[in-house]
C-alpha cells in the first residue's frame, strides 16, 4: 500500500507516453512478449504504433513475440514470481527479431 501510495507511483500509473512518442522522428521497433502480464502487449503495441504514426513518422515496427514475457525470457506463465528461475537472458527470438531489424536499416 505503501508503495502506490508513493507520489512515483502515482506519477507512473497516470503518465501518458503519447505526446513524447508523437515527436520521435527515428526509427522506431517496439516489442512485447505475449506473456507480459505488466505491460500488455495487444493493449500496449497497437497504442505505441498508432502514437508515433500520429507524429508523422511511418518507420514503426510493432511485434508481438509468442511465449516471452516481460523480460523479454521464454516464459511458461509470464508472472514476475518467475523471473528468477529462467535461466536465459533474453530469448533467441527476440534477439533474432532486434538483430534482423537493424540489418534492414543499416545495409
């Protein structure tokens, strides 16, 4: 209770990322594991597409990765409760999909 009572926690829980989307100009690749259970991947990467698109910037990449969760770690159960029991850092298929991503803007 403690800590969502915290003056960062509340800024946290009502922060809107859309107008700072809306003026990146770069290349943008946003990711979510379909096992995130903080950040929602079917709520959240439809939000960040359309939020740089509104800004004018059409080079947005939005994946949703089958069995990862927040950590970007193949995940049976997504909870955080599970993070430390897999051993893997970040999934081969993220990093294939990062990895492929950049050699498509940078050839």
């Amino acid at each position: 209770m403690k800590q969502a009572s915290s003056p960062w926690f509340r800024y946290f829980t009502l922060y809107d990322p859309a107008p700072a989307l809306e003026k990146v100009k770069c290349p943008v690749l946003a990711i979510g594991g379909e096992r995130d259970l903080q950040v929602l991947p079917d709520q959240n990467l439809p939000a960040i597409e359309a939020a740089v698109k509104r800004g004018g910037n059409t080079d947005v990449t939005a994946l949703r990765l089958p069995g990862l969760n927040h950590l970007l770690q193949t995940a049976k159960t997504g909870l955080p409760t599970e993070y430390g029991q897999i051993e893997e850092t970040m999934a081969p298929a993220a990093l294939d999909a990062i990895t492929s991503w950049l050699r498509q803007r940078t050839k």
